[in-house]
C-alpha cells in the first residue's frame, strides 16, 4: 500500500485544530500534531489514542518545527502539506502584550514557512483572521478591503500573510490564508477570560451565572460553526488557489447582546445581563462576504447560528 499523505496541523490540539485533525483522519491521512499544549488538551484528540495514523508531537513554534519533525519523516518519509493553525489567540492578549503575540503568531509563521520552503511542502493553509481588517465603513467586508487593523493580533496575522505571499512568490511555497470570522462550536474552551464569547456565555448560561457584555453590546460579529470552517480548511489544503486570501463566515451578522440574549433563552433563562466598560483594540462591526470561498473551492457555511448553539450546548 502507498503511504498514507501526512499532513502537519501545528495547534492540533486546540479548538478547531482538534476538529481539523477528525476530519483529516477520517478521509485517510497521517496526521501530526504540534503543538504546546498551553491551550490546547490531549483530551481533545482522546478518540484516537492509539491509532497509529496519528502522532502528537509537543512542540513551541517559536522554537521552529525542523527538530520536532526530522524522527517522523525518516520514519514515514515527507511532510506532504501543512495547516499552521497554532498561535496566540486574544485580541485583548495582544494589546496587553504585543511582543509574545509577535513571537508567537508572526514568528511562528516564519518557522513553518521555512519548513515549507526547505521540504518542497505542497501546501501551507494558514488561520488567518478578520481583525486583519480593522475597523470597516463598508459590511459585507470583501477580501480586496484595504487592511488597517487595530491590534497586534491583527498586525501579527496580516505580516503573517505577508510571508505567506513572499514565500509563495519568491520561494514556490504555495500558500493559502483564511481569514475566519468569529468561529464557535463543541470544545472551545471557556477558562480563561480571554476565550471567545460564545464558549463563556454558553458555560455561564448553562449554569445559570450572570453573562458580562463588553461596552453598549451593539458591537456585532459573524459567528461561523466549526464544522464550516474545517471544510473551508480542507478544501484549502488541495492543490490550486496558491496565494489566494478568503474569508472564512457566514455573510450574517449578529450584536454581542442579541447573542447573549438568544443563548440565555436556550438555556431557560435563569441567567441576568451585566455591562462593563468596552475593550480596548476590538473592532465594531463584522460581517464576511463570501463569495469567494464559494467560487473559488465550493465552500459554503450551512449551519445556522441557533442549531451551532444547541449543538455547542448538548
Ligand atoms: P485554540 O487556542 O483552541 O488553538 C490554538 C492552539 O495552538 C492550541 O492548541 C495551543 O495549545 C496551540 N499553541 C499556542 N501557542 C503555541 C506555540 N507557541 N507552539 C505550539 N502550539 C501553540 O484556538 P482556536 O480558536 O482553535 O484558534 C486556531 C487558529 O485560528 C489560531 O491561529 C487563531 O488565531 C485562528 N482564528 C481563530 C478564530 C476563532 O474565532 N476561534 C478566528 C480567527 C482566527
Ligand atoms: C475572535 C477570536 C480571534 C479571531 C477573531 C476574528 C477568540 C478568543 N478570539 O476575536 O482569535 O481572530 O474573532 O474575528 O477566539 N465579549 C463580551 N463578553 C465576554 C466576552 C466577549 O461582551 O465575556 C465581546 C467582546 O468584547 C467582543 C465580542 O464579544 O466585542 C467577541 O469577543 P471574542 O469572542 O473575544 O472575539 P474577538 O475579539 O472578536
């Protein structure tokens, strides 16, 4: 039998790393996870323990990926593609401390495009993420919108781009970013202060405690379901669309307080409404056009906001 593909997911054990890795094991690949674990659990990846398709690798991108790598590809022979999903995912972490995010996010990129480029890699798809836009006059916001963004984060992503664009044109890495909206669904973690917010209302609805919105709540965002976004991630993966940007949501968009009113419902209404002051370096308004995704690879979000809540909540 050939050997199977082996494609690397860095942040593997993350939130939607870890729905990544199901689906790539599924359809028959050999699966590598790097990954630091500072956010990400073993528990995420448990259905496959054992599986000898899989191996989980612990692993700092800001270390470079070459050493973590080199057992495995004499082992199994060559990285065919990667999805570099690993990073620092705050936008109020990155205001707090923009040079960890730099590090990380941006610096970690570079290592995986180094990789790229040294084993010939036939594919690196890339999170990147809406904050690259900046605060938009104009919603739906389409991919040609010019960058200004208003954190860290979002400079951190955009540079990251950047080198994917430089290594695809200068180097022949071919190289594809996503730009995700705001993605929810099973396993995202709702501890730390800085988890997204539907992973923080659906566990403080859930038992009740009150919800905290940030500023007036009229802020909006285009909540995308995981389970999109991991075929917007795959599809990426195949060959074409070099150096192609797409966003990654739904085309809708909802406010921060009509979402924490929906979730409270669904979950019978115990929990109260809180206000405290608006976060610094977080944009307005959001909203994807998505059109290109869809011409480009066929990729269409189909889950609705309510029915990616209730499958979140169950
Ligand atoms: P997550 O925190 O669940 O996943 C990130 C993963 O990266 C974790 O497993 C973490 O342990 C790992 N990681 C962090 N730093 C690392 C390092 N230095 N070395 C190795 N591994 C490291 O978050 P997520 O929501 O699954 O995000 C995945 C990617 O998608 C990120 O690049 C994020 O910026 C991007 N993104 C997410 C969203 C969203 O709404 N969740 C939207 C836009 C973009
Ligand atoms: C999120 C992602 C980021 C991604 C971006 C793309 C996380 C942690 N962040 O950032 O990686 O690149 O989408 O658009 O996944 N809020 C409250 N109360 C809370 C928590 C948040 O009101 O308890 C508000 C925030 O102030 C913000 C909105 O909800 O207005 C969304 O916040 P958050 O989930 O942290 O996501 P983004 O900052 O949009």
């Amino acid at each position: 039998m050939p050997p199977l593909p082996t494609v690397v997911v860095t942040g593997g054990a993350g939130f939607i790393g870890s729905h990544t890795v199901d689906r790539l094991m599924e359809t028959g690949h050999r699966v590598v996870v790097l990954d630091n674990f500072s956010t990400g659990k073993r528990s995420n990846l448990a259905r496959w323990a054992g599986d000898p398709a899989l191996d989980i690798v612990t692993c700092d991108i800001t270390n470079g990926i070459f050493a973590a790598l080199a057992p495995l590809t004499k082992l199994h022979g060559p990285v065919e593609r990667i999805v570099h999903l690993a990073a620092q995912v705050s936008v109020v972490h990155s205001v707090a401390n923009p040079h960890v995010d730099m590090t990380v996010n941006y610096g970690g990129t570079l290592h995986v495009l180094e990789y790229a480029r040294a084993h010939h890699v036939k594919k690196v798809v890339f999170a990147s993420s809406a904050a690259v836009y900046g605060d938009v006059t104009q919603l739906p916001v389409a991919e040609e919108t010019a960058c200004q963004p208003v954190s860290p984060y979002g400079i951190d992503k955009l540079a990251s781009e950047l080198a994917l664009d430089y290594y695809a044109n200068v180097h022949g890495v071919p190289t594809t970013a996503l730009r995700f909206f705001n993605v929810f669904g099973p396993r995202q973690d709702p501890s730390s202060p800085y988890s997204g917010v539907i992973s923080i209302f659906t566990d403080r609805a859930r038992a009740g405690k009150p919800l905290t919105i940030f500023g007036d709540g009229s802020q909006t965002r285009d909540f995308v379901f995981v389970g999109d976004v991991v075929r917007g991630i795959v599809a990426a993966l195949g060959d074409g669309n070099s150096r192609m940007i797409a966003n990654v949501g739904t085309g809708n968009e909802i406010s921060v307080g009509e979402l924490a009113r929906t979730i409270v419902d669904l979950c019978g209404g115990k929990s109260t409404l809180e206000h405290a002051p608006p976060r610094a370096g977080e944009i307005l308004k959001s909203r994807a056009r998505v059109d290109r995704l869809r011409d480009a690879l066929g990729v269409v979000a189909q889950t609705s906001l309510v029915d990616g809540l209730r499958a979140t909540l169950a």
